[in-house]
C-alpha cells in the first residue's frame, strides 16, 4: 500500500466505522475474514513502485516493538529474598571484616607516615649543603 492509500484509509476508517457503528475486530475475526477473502493480485504501478523502491536502497527501516508479554513477571518473593541475602546480617558485626579494615586502617597510616619522612628527606639535605 502507497502512502495516499495509506493516508486515504486512515481518514475514511474512522468515518466509516462511526457510520455502521463497527470496531476494531478481534484477530480471530480479522483470520475468519482474510480466509474469505480471495488472493489479489498486486496492480503493476504497485509493483513497479516496490521494485525502484529497492533499486534505489530506499526501503524504509522498520523494526518490530518489543513484545512485553513474554517477560516473567517480578513476584515479591524474588525481591523478598533478594533483600534477605543482602540483609542477612545487618547490624551483626563481623570480626573478619573488623580485623580486616583495621589492618588496611594501619597499613594506610604507615604509608603516611612513611611518605611524611621520604619528603621531609630532601628538604633536610638541602638545608645541610
């Protein structure tokens, strides 16, 4: 379908649907009517239009629309326990992890130390010359 037919039918469905009082059908009823309905073929200016269309690289670009429907749904449960096993231990304090962030606390305090005497080093030496 061109775009005029296209452009056509987009005003006179409306109008025709408000003058006999019809609604989008289902899609079962849409594959009862597509069944009664006998093939046709394409007029040639149709074909002719397609086919320059094509030679001339200028298809237009259509991607489909995500379909939703077939994503699980997120339930409670999978959220509920998902908190838990990040809470599990919420408040409890973990030696481990105590002894270890007071030996990195130290190891930092050494490192800056040990930086404080490497950069006090050259200021000494120079005022000894």
């Amino acid at each position: 379908m061109n775009n005029e037919d296209k452009e056509f039918w987009e005003w006179a469905a409306p109008k025709l649907r408000r003058e006999y009082g019809h609604t989008d059908m289902t899609p079962e009823e849409i594959e009862a009517f597509l069944d009664t309905v006998e093939d046709e073929e394409l007029p040639p200016h149709h074909i002719e239009h397609i086919l320059e269309s094509i030679r001339a690289d200028a298809v237009p670009h259509w991607e489909p629309e995500p379909d939703f429907l077939v994503i699980d749904e997120l339930h409670d449960t999978d959220v509920e326990e998902e908190v838990y096993q990040l809470n599990r231990n919420k408040g409890q304090e973990d030696e481990e992890t105590l002894r270890r962030i007071e030996e990195l606390r130290r190891k930092a305090l050494d490192n800056e130390e040990d930086s404080d005497t490497m950069a006090d080093g050259p200021e000494q030496a120079g005022e000894s010359s």
